[in-house]
C-alpha cells in the first residue's frame, strides 16, 4: 500500500502534501536522474502551495507525455575504420549482419551522413557521419560533422593512438558549445596485441591505463577535466561500455532519460534494476495524477479494466527489457540454443496466472475499503484503480526477474563456450 498514495486520499492538504510528494518521489529516483526536471518539480509543488490539484495533474500529465515523445539525435563521428558502425549497431542492439544495421566493413562504408533510428524507439535516431582520414573525406568536414545544430551531442570515435583528426573534432565541436564524449574503441585488440608481443611483460591494467593516459592528455589540452571511455564493439559488457551509458543518462535533460534509459541492452542486472526502477516511477506519477483528479468535482476516477488492454501493457513492459518476441528469438539464434529454452526461464509468459494473483486482489480489497470508509468514493471504482496499480508492479517486477534470468543464462553459456 503506497503510503504518499493513501495521503492524497485521506488528507487532501495541498500544503502538506507539497513536502510529501517531493520526499516520496526522491526515493523512487534512480541514481541516474528522474524523470521530472527541476522546472517541472517546481511547477507542481507551487500547485499544491496554490491549492490547485488540478494544475499539479496537469504538468504530471505534460511531463510524462514529454518523457515519451521527447526526441534525441546523437552523432557519431571520427577516423574512418575506428568502428563508429559497429559501435552504433550496438547502441541500437542490432547485429552487424541484422536487417537495418549499420554498415561496417574493412574498407570505408559510410560516405555520407547516415541517420539509424532505433528499431523500438524510433524518436532515438543515431546518425553515422562520415569517417575521416581517406581520400574521399571533405578537405574541410567541420561543416559536414559539425555544423548541424540538431545533435544532442556526439560521441567522437577513436581506435588508436590520440591524432590530430581527434583534436581537430573535438576542437570545433568545443568551439560550437556542444558536448562530445571520446570513446576509444578497440581495446580488446590492443590487448591481444600486446599480450602476444610481449608476453613475459603484459600486464591489462597497465596496458589500459596507458591507453587512456594518452588521450587524456591530449584531450585535456582542449577541454577541461577531460573523460575517457575505453570500449569493445564486441565485448559491450567489459570495459567502459557501461559506465559510458550510465554517463549518458546522467547527463541527458530529464525529458529524455526515460527513454534513452529504455533503449539501453541489459548489459548487468544494475542496468536491469535502473530500468524496473524508472518504468515504476512512470507508474507511480500515473498513479498519483489519478488520485489527484480523484477529488476534483466531475472527473471520473474509475480506471477500466479491460484483459486485452493490460495484456498489451505487459508485452510493452516485456519489450522495454529486451524480452518480446523478436529478442527472444535473436537471443536464441546468437546462442545456439531454442527460443523455448529462453521461454522457460520467463514467468512473465502467463499473463492469467499473474492476473489472478491472489496477494493482488488481497491488497487491492484492503485499499480499497480504506479509501471507501475515508472519501465515500464508489468503492468499485476505488478497486479497479488499485487492481491497475498492483496489477502493473508486478509486471514490471516480474518482467525484471524474467530479464536477469535470462542475462544469467547468456553469462552461463557464453562463459562455457570460452572453456
């Protein structure tokens, strides 16, 4: 029983309520930033100090349409055959021989700017831009890379020694007030090479270390505290790739974290629990506006309850972690093994058991007799907004186990292959 969600009910004190929502919703907030920016926060707690609920629902409302139709372009840019299509391709977790990826190859690919919109996100667009270094790059490409005020930001690609093309993108695009982050790929190559040449002397940390000591050093001679991250195009789990997408999220405005969260691969079960955690706080301020309009004369506050329409909703929650139908058979297809073995690691495949959950219906019954005694609400109305609320939490949290068991299994046979 949410605590701030019966306090709405029971108290109805705008004032009071102002402080409870900006304490109950800071522990719903994951360590990556909320879905709420600071002017939308501002903009709801002088609602409730307004006594205007309506005015609270209202930017609730506005706020979670923004975080769902927000739109973001990322550019990719540097030398060409530093790997900015593989690296791509696995931003928008698509194989590099999948329908739609982005070409990559041992010769130059990409030619001209390229957008890649995400498979499931398509507001989410990656744009290849054309590499660096060859005979058939711009004389000038500052214009082509950098000249396009629609980018969020970019993401400068490097798979060697720091260069003069380095600086010279990362000089303009310091020089045009936007932000970049310098990603050096290939480090898994790096470290064959050298373990092989000097075998008696190799050590990874310090192999790594002075890979990233050079760019930084370069780098901190245009930017001030300059960040590196080191990363494989085909080992995503290891390296820095996690701690960039963690970067990432922290540093988008808070109208487009909910869905960049949404489009990341479970590279850790912490990326999992940011994603369960995230998709609740969605629910909860869902929840929350509808218990505001609960007391304003003539709103209905009844939810439906139609199978059919939550049974969407649960193959929604299923598809935000990597687990519909297309990504079950792709992970199937990558580990040599049958779609139904993934299947039978997912609880979340019986939608009716889940339904019928009888701990549901014993605390939606509890919720609702309370509200009822307290605001005289229909009481059948009171039932099926919190047999919606319940219903939906335990998707997600089922859904979120249903994601580290299957992540658990690709480790198991994944490390298995390698012994």
């Amino acid at each position: 029983m949410d605590p701030l969600l019966l306090n709405v009910i029971k108290k109805n004190d705008s004032k009071q309520l102002a402080s409870e929502f900006l304490s109950g919703y800071k522990t719903l907030v994951s360590e990556v930033g909320g879905i709420l920016s600071q002017v939308s926060l501002t903009r709801i707690l002088k609602g409730f100090e307004k006594g205007q609920p309506k005015d609270v629902a209202d930017e609730i409302q506005r706020a979670l349409q923004s975080a769902e139709n927000a739109r973001q372009n990322v550019a990719v840019i540097g030398q060409s055959g530093s790997g900015k299509s593989s690296f791509i391709n696995v931003l928008r977790g698509i194989g590099h021989e999948g329908a739609g990826s982005a070409s990559v190859g041992v010769v130059p690919t990409t030619r001209k700017k390229t957008p890649y919109p995400h498979p499931k996100y398509p507001n989410v667009t990656f744009w290849d831009l054309p590499g660096t270094g060859t005979p058939e790059s711009l004389p000038n490409p500052y214009q082509e890379v950098v000249g396009d005020d629609n980018y969020d930001y970019f993401i400068i690609i490097s798979s060697s020694r720091f260069s003069s093309n380095d600086a010279f993108l990362a000089q303009k695009i310091q020089e045009k007030g936007k932000k970049f982050y310098f990603v050096r790929t290939k480090v898994d190559s790096d470290l064959y090479n050298e373990s092989k040449s000097k075998p008696r002397s190799f050590n990874k940390e310090t192999v790594l270390q002075q890979i990233r000591d050079n760019c930084l050093i370069n780098l901190s001679k245009i930017v001030s505290e300059p960040t590196v991250f080191l990363v494989s195009n085909f080992k995503s789990k290891e390296f820095d790739f996690p701690k960039l997408q963690e970067t990432l999220l922290q540093d988008l405005p808070a109208e487009k974290r909910y869905t960049a969260l949404l489009l990341l691969p479970n590279l850790s079960e912490s990326f999992i629990q940011l994603k369960r955690a995230t998709i609740k706080e969605k629910l909860w301020l869902t929840a929350f506006r509808a218990a505001i309009l609960a007391f304003i004369p003539l709103t209905p506050f009844c939810c439906g309850f139609e199978l059919s329409e939550h049974e969407r909703d649960l193959k929604q929650y299923q598809s935000h972690f990597g687990l519909d139908e297309e990504s079950v058979s792709q992970i199937a297809q990558n580990l040599g093994t049958s779609e139904q073995e993934i299947y039978s690691l997912m609880k979340s495949t019986d939608f009716n058991s889940l339904v019928k959950d009888d701990s549901i219906i014993a605390n939606v019954k509890k919720c609702a007799e309370f509200v009822f005694s307290v605001t005289g609400l229909l009481q059948s109305s009171v039932f099926q907004f919190y047999k919606v609320y319940f219903l939906h939490l335990k998707f997600i949290d089922t859904v979120a186990e249903d994601a580290k068991r299957v992540l658990a299994k690709i480790e198991e046979m994944r490390s298995g292959r390698m012994k």
